[in-house]
C-alpha cells in the first residue's frame, strides 16, 4: 500500500522550492497567477478530450501536483498549515453534508 505525504510535509518540502528572493508581495502573485495557470493545465488536458486526445493520466497528475504546489506556497503566504485548510473543509463539508451529499441540501443550504 502506497503511503501519501501528510500535508504538513508536502508543505516543508514543496517550500524548499519556492523562490526566497521575492518579497512577500511578488509571493502572493506567484502563487495566485500560478494556482490559475497552474488550473487552466488541468482543464487543457480535459479540453483536447473533445478533440479526439485521450486524456494523458500521467500528465494529469503531474499538473494537479503542480496544483498542490502552489497551494502550499499560497498557504506559506498566509502562514496557514495546509493540514489545517483540509481540516477546516472536512469539518465545513460534515456541517454541510452529515449524512453524505445530497443534493436537495447542495441546493437549500444555509451556509455559503
């Protein structure tokens, strides 16, 4: 069975390559133009799905680690664990969904 990082680790090692030369202002951008960039692969290799290309799983993975990647450096931003992000959604999604999703509560819920 294969073993995945822990959040907090990912986040240790992915920091080693973040550039420490840019202000805390340019890390901020980096991060965010990068998560969109970073996104828009993701869907691209979704999109020439429906241009006859098989979609290319091992490309897949790698741009949604390059996801990861600038999620963690968002969060360094921040100065947030990104355990603590997964955390909170987990604890949003119960609240949300106690029982599973269900779609009559996707569409009538109190909570944004």
């Amino acid at each position: 069975m294969r073993m995945g990082f822990a959040f907090k680790e990912y986040q240790q090692q992915a920091r080693r390559t973040q550039n420490p030369d840019l202000t805390p202002r340019e890390r901020l951008e980096h991060a965010l133009w990068g998560l969109s960039s970073e996104v828009g692969e993701v869907c691209s290799l979704h999109q020439k799905t429906h241009q006859g290309h098989a979609l290319d799983a091992s490309a897949l993975r790698k741009e949604i680690g390059d996801v990861l990647w600038m999620i963690a450096e968002l969060c360094d931003v921040y100065g947030w664990d990104m355990g603590w992000i997964a955390e909170d959604n987990i604890a949003k999604l119960r609240r949300r969904f106690p029982d599973g999703f269900s779609a009559d509560k996707s569409l009538h819920r109190s909570e944004p």
